[in-house]
C-alpha cells in the first residue's frame, strides 16, 4: 500500500524511490558476489542456496508468495512471509551469515544515505 502511494506521487517520493532503487542494485550485485554468479544465473543459484539450508520450507512459503504477488502487481517485501524467512534463516545464521551480511549492509548504507538525504533537505532553503 505505502509503495503504492510512494509511485502515485514519484515526484515527492522521487529521492527515495532512487535510494530503494540503489540498495536493490547494490544488494544484487553483493548476492552475485557472494554466490559467483551471473545475473542471468542468480536465481537459480540464489534458489539452490536458499533450499540447502535449514529454510527451505519458509523460503519456498516466501518464493510462493512472491509468484503471487507478482502476477497481482503486488510487492513481496515487508509480509509475514517474508518476515518468517528472515527469523529462520537468523535463527541459522552459521549458514546463512553471508546473506545476512549483505542486508545488513545494504541496509545500514540506505539508513545513512537517508540520513544524509533529510540533512540535505533540511539544509535547503524554502522557495518562497
């Protein structure tokens, strides 16, 4: 719904739709990485890593979901599916670790960057 929102009114929204855009970029690039794998390959590297570990059932509940969405236009981040993923695959975290890392990293870069934006903001004077 705030997505939504977000895209109906780009123009104020636009700075953060291109912070969002970048993390996802950054953070796809660091799974490749991490995996070894190309883009036309990470999917499917992605899945087979997913389903080696301890969350295959919560991380194919999550891949379901988002098939779902998809095909409604809808976004898969931020639900309860996504949400049970991230407890698993935290709660195994011996293997999982690499791609935890990645969002956290990704993660803490986007909260400086919009940190770094507010300031920028906050600095500009009112054009009246």
């Amino acid at each position: 719904m705030l997505e939504k929102c977000m895209k109906a009114r780009s123009d104020y929204f636009e700075p953060y739709l291109a912070l969002e855009n970048a993390r996802a970029e950054v953070m796809l690039r660091e799974i490749d990485a991490f995996l070894h794998a190309k883009p036309k390959d990470r999917d499917e590297m992605f899945t087979k890593f997913m389903i080696r570990g301890d969350c295959k059932e919560a991380f194919m509940a999550w891949n379901d979901f988002c098939k779902e969405a998809k095909k409604n236009n809808k976004s898969c981040l931020h639900t309860p599916t996504m949400d049970t993923l991230f407890k698993c695959m935290k709660a195994h975290s011996d293997y999982y670790h690499p791609l935890l890392t990645v969002f956290k990293t990704a993660e803490e870069h986007f909260k400086k960057e919009i940190k770094a934006l507010d300031t920028r903001e906050g600095a500009e004077p009112d054009a009246d």
